[in-house]
C-alpha cells in the first residue's frame, strides 16, 4: 500500500503528501486501516485522506521511542554538541522546503499563505536554531558542602515526551504508563481532561490552553498604534490564536474617538478572500463547525444584550472582540483580571513607569507594552490561572523537557563509620 500521494494545491504547488504515520522513521498504516478526511476551509473541498491513530499504532510509536532511549542506543550516546547540528540540519530542510510548508498550511487551514510563510515556517525554523544553541549548554552545578563530597547535579531529558494537539490518539498517549511527558495545546476542557489522564503515572506535563486576553488603552496612548495592535490582536489568524486581544478596556476620555477608528482600521484593512489571494488579509475560518459557533456568540449578543456577558468572558477563538470603557487605572486592572484565564495581555500607554506598574498588577503570563501578539521563542510563552501549565520557549522550556539528577561523591576517607 502506497503511504504518500501527488498533490496539486491551489497555488499550483505540486508534491506527494505523506499519507501515513511516521512511526519509527517510516510512515506506515494505521492498525485499524481508520482514515481521517482533510477539508480546505475556504470552499469545503477534500484535499486527502489520512491514517488515524489508534491505541496499537501509540503502542508501536511508544517502543520506538523507548528503544531510542535505551542506554547505550546510537541517540543516546551522541553528543550534544553533534545533537544541536541535527537540529540546525533541521532548520536547514525547513528552510529549504519552506514554500510547500507554508502552502499546506494555509490550504488545511485557512491561514492565509504569506503569513504561513514568514510566521509559521520562520517562526519554526527560528526555534529549532535557537534550541540547536541550546544543545550543549544545558548545564548542571556544583554544590560546595565541604571537603567530603563533591556533589552536583545533571540536568537529564524527559525519556518519552508527546506534544498533543487535538488528536484521536491522544487520550491513549496522555494515558499511558511509558509515557513520562505531555505537552498539550487546546482549550481548557480538555487540557483538565489531559491532566487528569496523565495523573495515572504522575506525568511531567505542559499545558497550554485558554485565553480571554485583555488589551488596555490609556488616555495618554499613541491611540494610532493602539487602534493598529488592538485590530492585530484579535484578527490575526482570524482570531483563532488562544492570546487573542478579545477584551479591550478604553479610557473613557478616549473611548468614543477609539471605537471609531478601530472600525475603521479594521474595515479598511480586512480583505476576506482566499488564503492564497495575494491581497488576502483574513483567510477562513479553521471549520465550518468553527464559523457557525462565531455566529451563534454573534446572534446571541446582538438579539439579547444580557448575553454581551457571556461572550465577555468565554473564549469565542475568533475574530470576535468586546469593547468597554473603564474610569480608574484600578477599575482597569480589576476588569483585566476578572477572568478564569491569564494568558495574554496588553497595555498602551507613553507612561513608561504606568505601564509596569500596570503589568505587574495583572495576572497574565505574558504582557506586551504597547503592542500585542509579537512573540519571540526566546521569550517564554505560558499562563497564568486556567491558561495551562509550565512554559514553552526560550530557556524556560527547557525546565518542562529536562530533570535533575543530584550525585553525591563522598571521599571514602572522609565518610565516618557507623557502628
């Protein structure tokens, strides 16, 4: 059986798409023969058909990886330094490959293609070079508790770790006992669900899930670059980023004049067409189920303004904001931390000593001062409250992915005797 197929994309990009899963470096069939149906989002048409895992497929993934861990395997026993160049290795066939990448991202889902290109494949190759840095750098100390013992400790990987999006197999994963590692990004229903089943072995485990970021303008902002940020923040991706600028918090001296202009900036720069239209700005929706979701918090909020209450404070994942004037810096900051989740945030201001008073006060794991959504992966990326656990990015990472070991060398002429 054939495991790839020659694909033709709407941007007339041809290449053979690999059609099932890549277990101990080869692509095979699922177990149960279970095939998964791939839809572009702008017109609902199939673009391929490919294998679903199941418990037998995670099993045989699961003895890959623990025969690729076993002491004295080839992985093991190659040097960090030779580890950090296969990770450049891979940047470079990233880079080589970026246009098809970043072509069958947008066509599975609806980012529009030029973004998928300089953020998605850039950003990807960006982090395996930065990590690659990392490889032979990842050091332990030495503790000084006298002459007797040399002690110190080695920062070990995680054995068998799995990054999880929303996957069939994933309940198995989170669930098995050789498993010692979850990283896991969706929402907050089923990133308790994760956690919970990665409790049977107590799991090292990361989650990143909900948000309900809050983005506040002062009356001393540049209001252009505030009305610019504020549309960036909740269209990028249209809207399907879980740091979504979705709450905005207006001074009242400035609230009418910047309600204005973000209308707009917004309507003036949104060109809703295909993602591979050159002049596209907003692509589709991820899914249909997605869209009519949207609309639905849309409808509710416009028939029933009681409802304006619920889409404030429930993550919609689109392009889908709510607007509120505050009086005080404490009303402001009140509001800004009146929600289950704290994942993103976002201050305008030209007070430099307000805006880090400000975004000391507010419970997000991440503040952007005077813009919204530039992340970097070397800045770590995470949340606070219901928006996950542990962080992803930059050195702190590598704390999710490693673990201590302490080694205690006593001098055998200095350890006393006991009776």
């Amino acid at each position: 059986m054939a495991f790839s197929i020659t694909l033709v994309t709407p941007n007339q990009t041809t290449y053979k798409q690999p059609t099932g899963l890549f277990i101990n470096n080869e692509f095979i069939a699922s177990k149960s023969r279970e095939i998964l149906e791939t839809i572009n989002p702008y017109d609902e048409s199939v673009i391929t058909h490919i294998s679903a895992a199941g418990e037998e497929d995670v099993e045989l993934a699961m003895q890959a990886a623990r025969a690729a861990f076993t002491p004295g395997s080839e992985w093991r026993s190659i040097s960090p330094a030779e580890r950090g160049k296969l990770l450049w290795k891979v940047a470079d066939l990233v880079e080589r490959d970026q246009h098809i990448l970043a072509t069958i991202d947008a066509w599975d889902n609806g980012k529009p293609y030029q973004v998928a290109l300089e953020e998605d494949v850039g950003e990807v190759i960006g982090v395996f070079r930065y990590y690659a840095g990392w490889a032979d750098k990842v050091q332990g100390k030495t503790i000084d508790t006298g002459n007797a013992k040399l002690a110190y400790t080695k920062h070990e990987p995680v054995d068998a770790s799995w990054r999880l999006g929303p996957a069939l197999a994933g309940a198995a994963l989170a669930s098995h006992l050789d498993v010692d590692k979850i990283a896991f990004t969706g929402s907050t229903l089923t990133g308790k669900a994760i956690a919970k089943l990665a409790s049977v072995n107590l799991k090292n485990i990361t989650l990143e899930t909900g948000g309900k970021s809050p983005l506040l303008v002062f009356n001393d902002a540049d209001l252009d670059q505030a009305v610019k940020w504020s549309h960036i923040g909740i269209m990028s991706n249209m809207g399907q980023i879980c740091t979504a600028s979705s709450r905005i918090f207006v001074k009242e001296g400035v609230y009418e004049d910047f309600v204005r202009q973000f209308k707009d900036y917004t309507v003036q720069n949104t060109r809703i067409v295909s993602q591979f239209d050159p002049q596209v700005t907003h692509g589709p929706q991820v899914s249909k189920v997605q869209q009519g979701k949207i609309l639905e918090y849309a409808k509710s909020a416009m028939s029933d303004g009681a409802q304006l209450i619920l889409v404030a404070r429930e993550e919609v994942f689109g392009p889908f904001v709510v607007v509120q004037s505050f009086k005080t810096e404490s009303e402001a900051i009140s509001k800004a931390n009146d929600s289950k989740y704290g994942l993103g945030a976002a201050i305008f201001t030209r007070d430099v000593v307000k805006a880090h008073r400000v975004a000391g006060l507010i419970e997000s794991g991440m503040v952007w001062i005077n813009s919204s959504q530039d992340s970097h992966y070397a800045i770590p990326f995470g949340g606070y409250k219901q928006s996950g656990v542990g962080r992803e990015l930059g050195e702190y990472a590598l704390l999710a992915y490693t673990q201590v070991e302490a080694v205690h060398g006593n001098n055998p002429c200095h350890v006393p005797v006991k009776p």
